[in-house]
C-alpha cells in the first residue's frame, strides 16, 4: 500500500543510513527563466543540505548537458574548490522548457579501518585495508528551466537510468497544491521512496519538507507543494552487487524545478 506522509515544518526526516558516507547530486541554475539564445549560469552541487553546495567533486567524473532534440549537448564544467560546487553554464536552445541533465559516473566507495576510501573490495584489501562494506553510487540530476502554462516540454524523458518526471506542470502548480510525478528505471515504471523540499526548508542535513512513496505499478507519486520557490525531489534504487567488487549498486535521482 502506498504511504503518504507530510512532515510538519518543526520536523525532520532522516534518509536511510549510510546517506552520509554519499552526498546528493542537485542541479541550481542561477535563472530558472530565461530568453531563448541566453546563458544561464549553473551549479552542481554535491551535499546533504537542501540547496546548498557542501563539497567540490571531481569533474573527471561528472558529465553533464542540455536535453535537446533528443540527444544531450554537453556543457563545460569547471570545478570551484572555493565554493565547494562544480561551476557550469548553458545556452537556451529553445522556447519553453530546457532539461538540464547531470550523471556521476560510478564509483564504488568502501568504509574501512582507515575511513571512506574509493576502490572494489579487492582493491582496498588488497592495500591491507578491513573492509565493512563498498557501494557503488550512481548518481543523475535534471532541473526544468522555463516551465511555463500550456508547454508540454517539462515532461520530456531524457533517457537517465534512474529519472523523475513530472506529469503536473511545475508551472501551473501553486503553494497548497499536490504534483504528480512519476519514477523511471530504465524507462520502466519503478517504485521506491520519495523525498523533498525547498530552498530554505531547514539548514540542516539530510532533512526533507515531505516523504511519500512511489507506486509499485505505476511509479506515479504525489508530493505537497507546500512552499513557492526552488524544490527538488528525490529517489533512490538498490541493487545486488557484484562478488570481490561492492556490496550492493544504489542509485540516486533528484528533480529541481521552480513553483510560483
């Protein structure tokens, strides 16, 4: 059965455990409208606080783009140590709304004796390290820029492992009203936990405005928008590992978009 819970504003929600040792990849674009032809600047954040950038990753490992025609055209990506943040920038290809898409590429991450260490299990004891446990985190991030009444643009699949897509325009959506989502894996219909918030819901860490989960049939969820401005919504998926290598293979997704 489907669970449905609002989380009160003096009240937070903690994701499972093991969240701190992976932070949440989240999608900022400076403008969340803007002119066809414009640029827009843009910030990946890699954090636990909800929108704010907490550690600079590796662009090594990052790959990031517009959605457009079909296919992702990549954007530059620029690491700022300074502002714990990956620095970006994108050109609007079009008239009504842009997908702009992120992926970390995986990487399994072992706690060990010596702390958090990336490598198999193979690897890290073969360096003579004791290893709890490895996961392999794979994580994707969209934002929708220039949702706007009438264009069906924001529901636009942009073919990640692990996506969420709207099915309510975050355009005609208001404060008080419920948005309808649905999560995908492999294109497929998936169901799992939900969370999300806004820009300025809590400074603090792992904590959400709302959680829900999503339909085992259908992959359709509802979330309460209970606040205008920039919210994400989050999902996440675990599958079997693979022997000597990591324990277990977690997927992360998070949708940012903006509510008037």
């Amino acid at each position: 059965m489907r669970k449905l819970v609002a989380i009160g504003a003096t009240l937070a929600l903690l994701s499972f455990a093991g969240t701190a040792f992976s932070h949440e990849l989240v999608l900022k674009p400076t403008k969340m409208s803007a002119s066809e032809k414009e640029t827009v600047a843009l910030e990946i954040h890699s954090t636990h606080a909800f929108i704010v950038p907490e550690e600079a990753e590796d662009i090594s490992a990052m790959k990031a783009g517009v959605f457009s025609g079909g296919k992702v055209l990549p954007i530059q990506l620029e690491r700022n140590e300074a502002g714990l943040r990956i620095d970006s920038k994108f050109v609007v290809p079009h008239a009504g709304a842009v997908l702009v898409v992120c992926e970390k590429l995986p990487l399994p991450y072992g706690r060990t004796n010596e702390g958090g260490k990336l490598g198999t299990r193979k690897e890290l004891e073969a360096r003579g390290l004791k290893v709890a446990s490895v996961n392999k985190y794979d994580k994707f991030a969209k934002a929708i820029v220039n949702a706007a009444p009438g264009d069906a643009n924001f529901a636009e699949i942009a073919g990640q492992e692990l996506e969420i897509v709207p099915v309510t325009n975050p355009a005609e959506v208001k404060p008080g009203d419920f948005m309808t989502f649905k999560a995908l894996f492999k294109g497929r219909p998936v169901s799992g936990p939900v969370w999300a918030t806004y820009d300025g819901f809590s400074p603090d860490e792992n904590t959400y405005a709302y959680y829900t989960e999503g339909g085992a049939s259908d992959g359709t969820f509802r979330v309460k928008i209970t606040a205008p401005g920039l919210w994400i919504v989050r999902t996440t998926r675990t599958d079997e590992g693979k022997d000597g290598e990591y324990d277990s293979r977690i997927l992360r997704s998070v949708l940012t978009f903006e509510v008037k």
